[in-house]
C-alpha cells in the first residue's frame, strides 16, 4: 500500500513548498514511485516542481461523463480519463484535481473518483498530498488514510490556534491517521517551552523550518524546488525532518 504523506494548515503558511521539497527529498533519496496529487483549486506544485500539466481532472471529468460510451462501466472511465490526465515526469507522475464546477457536490461520479484515485495510489510506494488552506473537506474527501500529515503553521499565534483547529476537526473526519506533527515554517527561533510542551499534547512532535531568502525568491522566480541550492535552509531543516519521519521506509 501506498505511504500517504499530506499537507495541512492556513493559505501561505507553505504547504505546497513542503510538499514540493517532500517529492524532492524522495525523488533525491530514489524512494519511488511517487504520486503527487495536487488538492488545492488554486494549484500551484506543477509550478514548484517544474513541469507542466494539461489538463486537471475537473476540467475532464464533465466532458467525460457526456461522451461515456454506454457498453464501459462509469468506473472503468473514468479511470481511463484519470490516467490520461497523470502528468509523468523522472521522478514523479502528478494528478492536479482543479477546481470542482459544483461546491460540495458528492455525488456519486465523486465517489468513484475517490476509488479511482485509491486503486491508482497503490500502484505508487509514495503519494504527497498537496491541501487546499481550507480543512473541511480534507482533500475533498480523497483520503481516508494518512500516514504522515504535517500540519504547517507560521509563527504567528493565529496560524497556530489554525494548526490546532485542524487537529480537532480531523478526530471528526473518518480518516484513519497514523501520525500528525506540526512544522513552524517561516521560523525566526523557537517557540516557548511551555507553548512547545502544550502544543506536543495535541501533535506528536514540533518541527522548525527557519525562514529561508532563497526559497522566497525562487517562488518570485516561479522557479522550482529542483533549482534550490544544496545549503539552502529550508531544504536542509525540512530533509533533518524527512529522514526521521521516513526513518526505515
Ligand atoms: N521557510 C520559508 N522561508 C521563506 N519563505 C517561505 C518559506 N516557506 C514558504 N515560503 C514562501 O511563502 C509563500 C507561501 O508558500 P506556499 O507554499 O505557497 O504556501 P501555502 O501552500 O500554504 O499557501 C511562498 O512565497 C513561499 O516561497
Ligand atoms: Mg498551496
């Protein structure tokens, strides 16, 4: 079965440069295959992790539906359709979900799609899960097992009282959960101990990724993690965290 790493917090607090720096750090250490899936309507990882996509599934799945031949079950199509969308590339074949046209609609071709979704992570030893800021709906309901979620926060005590919000709203959601840690990104030092020993309660350990010019100035570039520099910060904070989380996978 697929290890499922996700990512989870506020808008800009940097999940989506985590989880680009995730599919480098696998791609780096030959840990694949890897699947990347791309949550967020406003998807930004082709961008980080340098390819480009052609279409997302939303954008084909009403199409498909209208031109479905009757003799292939609903299933089979559309498991046809998300194989035609899988950006491959060396190190990692990307599903970019796009915009939904309907809000909340969970009908039953989501449904499908969510099993679809399933059956093709299997065939990866790795998926990287990219979120939208809002936790509602994690993933759209794609995941219902996470081996590692990061829920990301910047220092910021709003970003963090976010970070807790989304752990209580996970005890509600039918996920099955295997370990979640809270990673300070953006971090100028470390928090208080007292703070740090209150939020351990909630997160299994507190990690630091310190504020990083670099990798600032490569999403200003709209440049990819790949083109990032051995010493960068970020990368070399967040691969120390990686290696402990991926300890023996
Ligand atoms: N450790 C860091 N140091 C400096 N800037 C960062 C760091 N992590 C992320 N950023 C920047 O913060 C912005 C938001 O990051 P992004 O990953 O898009 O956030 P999110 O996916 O949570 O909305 C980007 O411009 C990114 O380059
Ligand atoms: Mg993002």
């Amino acid at each position: 079965m697929s290890y499922i790493v996700a990512f989870a917090g506020k808008g800009g607090v940097g999940k989506s440069t985590l989880a680009a720096l995730t599919v480098r750090y696998l791609s780096d250490k030959r840990k694949r295959p890897i699947l990347v899936v791309d949550a967020d309507p406003n998807y930004c990882l082709p961008e980080l992790l340098g390819v480009s996509i052609n279409r997302t599934l939303a954008s084909v799945k009403e199409e498909a539906l209208k031109n479905k031949p009757e003799y292939i079950p609903l299933d089979e199509w559309l498991e046809i359709q998300v194989n035609k969308i899988i950006t491959e590339s060396k190190n990692f074949d990307l599903i970019v979900m796009g915009r939904p046209e309907r809000d909340g609609c969970y009908c039953a071709v989501n449904n499908v799609l969510k099993r679809v979704i399933k059956e093709i992570s299997g065939n990866y030893n790795y998926t990287v899960v990219d979120n939208e800021a809002g936790m509602e709906h994690l993933s759209r309901g794609i995941l219902n097992k996470i081996d590692v979620l990061f829920t990301v926060s910047s220092p910021a005590k709003s970003s963090i009282q976010a970070a807790l919000r989304i752990r209580e709203l996970l005890k509600e959601l039918n996920i099955s959960l295997e370990k979640i840690f809270l990673v300070i990104n953006q971090a100028q030092k470390k928090l208080d101990e007292s703070e740090e020993k209150y939020l351990k309660r909630a997160f299994e350990d507190i990690y630091y990724v310190y504020f990083d010019r670099e990798i600032l100035n490569l999403s200003e570039e709209g440049k990819s993690v790949f083109s990032l520099s051995e010493g960068s910060v970020s990368k070399e904070n967040f691969y120390q965290i990686l290696e402990v989380t991926f300890d023996g996978r």
